[in-house]
C-alpha cells in the first residue's frame, strides 16, 4: 500500500495540539512538532511523526518535561554547559543553536553540552538552520542508557549509535550530512523487528557474536555492529568513542550516572567562516568540491553521484509542493492518540 500525503503545516498543527493536549508547554509542542514533520519532509521516517507515540510515552512516564528551562552549569561566552532537566530535545537544541548565532559573531566558534535533554529526532534538521544562515554547525548526540553497540572486537553492547549532525553553505545548496557511528539505528532495527524484515547485509551480531541480518537478535543479546562492520569496524568504535567524550564528557553527565526513557547528551558546535578566510571564500571552497564530486563519473550501471542532504533537499521540496508522505503505520497511531484527546487528523491531500 502506498503512502498518502499530508499537508505538512496540517501536520505540524496536529503534532502541536496533541503535544499540548498532553501537557507540553505550547512553544515546546511548537517546536517538537516542528522538528518530527521536518523530519518526514526530509524523508528520514524512522525520526519523524513515527515518534509520537514514544515521546508521549515518556511524557506519561515523567520522563519528557513539560515544561522550564535547562540549568546553565558553566557559561564562559563561547563554551556553555547545561542540564537539560529532561526538556524536549528539539527545544533544547534550537534554544543552544538560537543562543549560539548571537554569539558566533563575536567569538567565531560556540559550543554547548547538553546533559539530560530528551531525544532531539533527525539530526540532519539542525545544521540546515544554521546553514541557511552562512553559518557551519555540528551536532552530536548519544544516549547514556543505550548499549546497543558493541566496541570493535567486542560481542558485548557498550555504545549507543552515537550519530553526528554537520551542515554548511555552499555556492549552491548546503551539504548537511547525518551518519551514526553504527552501521544501522536502534529505531530502524526496531521497526524492521516488529515487522518480520530483515537487513540486506550482515549489520547485526547476534549473542555469540556471529554476523547477523536478522534485527530480532537484539532481543535476544545482540548488538549493532560499528560503522565498518567485522572488518573495518574501528572506524564506527573510534567515532563513537569521539561522540560520547563530546556529548557526556563535556557535560558531565553519562553512562556513570545513566538515565531514564529516551533522554540523551549533546554537543552542538557553529563555526562563522567569517571568522576565518571569510565566507566567501568558505562558500567557493565547499561549492567547488561539492560540484567535484557530483561531476565524478559514477561507476557502471549507477546513478550520478550525489552529495550528503541533495536527496532529503529535493524530498522536501517535493513534499512541499506535494504533500508530505506518511505510511499507514505513522497514521494510525497518529489517529488513536488524537482521539484520545478530542483531535482528528488531518486528511490526505487529493
């Protein structure tokens, strides 16, 4: 059965009244809707409308915040520490991105470390804010109660898949690229369980450590495997590692501690290329190398080469024009919690 498709502001303006209806503060459920419909606008559907039910779980359950504001734990201009308290992650992050494009001007580089912000979605929909705006971004996030990778050479789950957010102008549009330090997400592997699928290649391991395609052995004691793989797999760990010294280290908050329900840490960075050659000569550099690679000849029987976010930029501009794309198992649950709450869903387009 084919996807319908939904007016993407209907959408937000739904994801928005059932946030509230739940408790969120209204620009918390602005924010958040906003950020899983661009999400789906972008195609990335596991990160999408798909997490409404889980973020409502963890409303229920005490673990999302409705409401407040993070606790700053340092604050020395350019380098900021907070503690998220659990807040909506997608606020959280747009509230240290807002932050940061104050301040860019004057010290040419901010980063913030967020400790306990709740899950903050598709990463590839922060940097594009800050791309838009000439501006470079990067943003880390993992999860301190997640061990669903196993470190290179390891059977045994240590890591999250600790994925990296970047995304900076060019003389045309922006690259934005989105990769996990796993070869595959919890969430994919999840959804693929549930439904009886299994991956093309061996990504998973299963208790024993054997190489696996079956998302069902990470119910049984398997893990993820690193990006890389059985062979190369010290890339994934390495970057992991890298992530996790980002996102918990500097806030001071991780896997010592842990955490509750689908909360994370992270680290977002933005770099002003003023600051340094210019951005001029920034947007020429990156333009070049980026019409570089799509020039490239593909090998045989391949389509052009394409370079990170031209897909889910040209998705969102199809979805814009057209409607955004939902499967049915995005709307139903979507339907049943609306009506918990009085609300209906939009209809499809056409």
């Amino acid at each position: 059965m084919s996807d319908s498709r939904y007016d993407a502001a209907a959408m937000r303006g739904f994801a928005t009244d059932l946030f509230a209806a739940a408790g969120l503060a209204p620009d918390k459920a602005a924010t958040v809707a906003e950020v899983l419909v661009e999400a789906d606008l972008l195609g990335h559907v596991t990160h999408g409308l798909a997490l409404v039910p889980k973020y409502l779980d963890d409303v229920a359950k005490g673990f999302l915040a409705k409401d407040g504001e993070p606790e700053v734990l340092s604050d020395r201009g350019a380098s900021l520490a907070w503690n998220g308290r659990g807040l909506p992650g997608g606020w959280l992050v747009f509230k240290a991105l807002d932050l940061a494009f104050e301040r860019v001007a004057q010290y040419g580089t901010v980063s913030v470390a967020i400790a306990e912000s709740h899950h903050i979605g598709c990463l590839a929909v922060y940097p594009l804010r800050a791309a838009e705006r000439g501006l470079m971004a990067i943003v880390h996030s993992s999860a301190p109660n997640n061990a669903s990778v196993a470190p290179f050479g390891a059977k045994q789950g240590v890591l999250s898949p600790d994925p990296v957010s970047a995304g900076w102008p060019t003389s045309g549009d922006p690259v934005v690229l989105d990769i996990s330090a796993s070869i595959t997400t919890a969430n994919l592997s999840q959804r693929m369980a549930k439904e009886g699928a299994k991956f093309p290649h061996n990504w998973l391991m299963d208790a024993e450590g054997n190489p696996s395609n079956d998302p069902a052995v990470l119910t049984e004691g398997g893990t993820i495997l690193p990006t890389g793989g059985m062979d190369h797999g010290q890339k994934g760990y390495a970057q992991a590692l890298m992530t996790e010294a980002l996102t918990q280290g500097l806030s001071g908050h991780g896997r010592i501690e842990g955490t509750v329900g689908m909360r994370a840490a992270l680290f977002i960075q933005v770099l002003d290329p003023s600051a340094f050659a210019g951005l001029d000569a920034f947007r020429r550099q990156t333009g070049h190398t980026a019409a570089l690679c799509r020039a490239a000849a593909p090998r045989p029987g391949m389509p052009p080469v394409r370079v990170p976010g031209q897909k889910g930029l040209a998705l969102k501009r199809e979805a814009q024009a057209k409607g955004v794309p939902l499967a049915a198992r995005i709307t139903g649950p979507l339907q049943e919690l609306g009506a918990q709450y009085g609300l209906t869903l939009p209809q499809p387009l056409g």
